[in-house]
C-alpha cells in the first residue's frame, strides 16, 4: 500500500476578487483541471485551503485558478 501524508496549501486571496465558482488547486500530473480540488475559506479571512492526501516523496507541480474555467484562463500569473 502507498504511504500517503496530509498536505495542507493555503492562498490568500483576501487582495483578489475571487470567482463565484471559487478557488481550486490544479495542474500538473496529479492535480488534474481547474474545478476538481475546490479550495475553501470557512472563516471567510480571504485564506483559501485545502487538504490532500499525497503520497510520501511527491514532487511535481501545481498551480491556482480563481474559478473553474476548462481554457486555463483563470490560471494564476506565475511570471
């Protein structure tokens, strides 16, 4: 059996107007298209988290979107 541990990532977004289909982790080779891994803000200070199982060892990419968008556009700028 793979060995997974909790990972934790969190982005304020308390400076951007978020999206009403909200924030989502994406990309990569695991993290799949912008929608799939909703981010949430449960206390609403404007931190979006998420939680994910992730196997021990991982490395790779990943980005933000702001919002569920199939064309990539509501990427985050990484320039």
């Amino acid at each position: 059996k793979e060995q997974v541990e909790p990972v934790t990532w969190k982005f304020n977004m308390a400076n951007e107007e978020v999206s009403p289909d909200g924030v989502f982790l994406a990309g990569g080779d695991y993290f799949g298209t912008p929608g799939e891994n909703a981010m949430t803000d449960v206390d609403g200070d404007g931190v979006w988290t998420i939680t994910m199982a992730m196997p021990l060892g991982y490395s790779g990419a990943y980005t933000l979107t702001n919002g569920a968008c199939g064309d990539w556009s509501c990427k985050e700028n990484i320039v």
